[in-house]
C-alpha cells in the first residue's frame, strides 16, 4: 500500500512537471521586433514588395498590418495577417501612402507593434 502511495505520488510529480513544461511560453512582451523593409519612409516602385523584420527568440508567430494612410487614420486596412515566417510579400499595393507595423505572438504573450510608414509610386 506504502509503494503505490509512494508511486503515485511520483507519477503525479512527473506528470505535472512535465505538463508545465510543455505549455511554458516566454515572455515576448518586452522585446522589440526589428524591421528590416521597407524602412521607414521610403518611397517605393509598384510591383511586388518584401516586408521583412528579425525574428524574435520566443515567438511561434507574427501579426503583420497594412492601412493607408495609416492606422490612426486609415482609410482601408490593406492587409492584416497571421503568419510563422519573418517576411511576407505583398503585390497589390497601388500608388498611395502606407503604414506597415508587425508584433511577434506566442500562445501566453506578444509584443508591442513596431511601425514604419512608407509610400508606394510617388
């Protein structure tokens, strides 16, 4: 009786520790993401564009946003998006001014949006 006692209790440690290491997430939230492109203001051809940012140690995911003019007054948001990769491309923008911002995501945190404001054909 003394050894099941004993033995389920091990179990029960085991199985906890193990359960809490599989969910651990690690706090992002005070980490900034780093963009690489389009920096900002940049005046940019039309055709295809490549936004790119550094990958944040921690993040399974990033959220990247696109509005003209921008966020605080957008007219339309051109493209909101979940994606795993830290670079994404984007053939639809026309003549315009835009905002871009992106924030790094795991399933317990996230970071903060890092903007940049760039122009397309002017």
């Amino acid at each position: 009786m003394f050894n099941k006692i004993i033995c389920s209790l091990f179990l029960g440690v085991f199985v906890f520790s193990s359960c809490e290491e599989v969910f651990y997430e690690v706090d992002i939230s005070n980490v900034s993401v780093e963009i690489l492109s389009p920096t900002n203001n940049v005046n940019l051809s039309t055709g295809v564009q490549t936004f790119k940012w550094n990958p944040v140690d921690g993040a399974d995911m990033y959220q990247i946003q696109i509005a003209t003019p921008n966020f605080e007054n957008a007219i339309e948001i051109v493209l909101d998006s979940i994606i795993i990769k830290t670079s994404i491309n984007e053939e639809f923008l026309v003549p315009n001014n835009y905002q871009w911002r992106v924030k790094a995501k795991n399933f317990a945190y996230e970071t903060a949006f890092t903007t940049s404001n760039f122009s397309v054909g002017y």
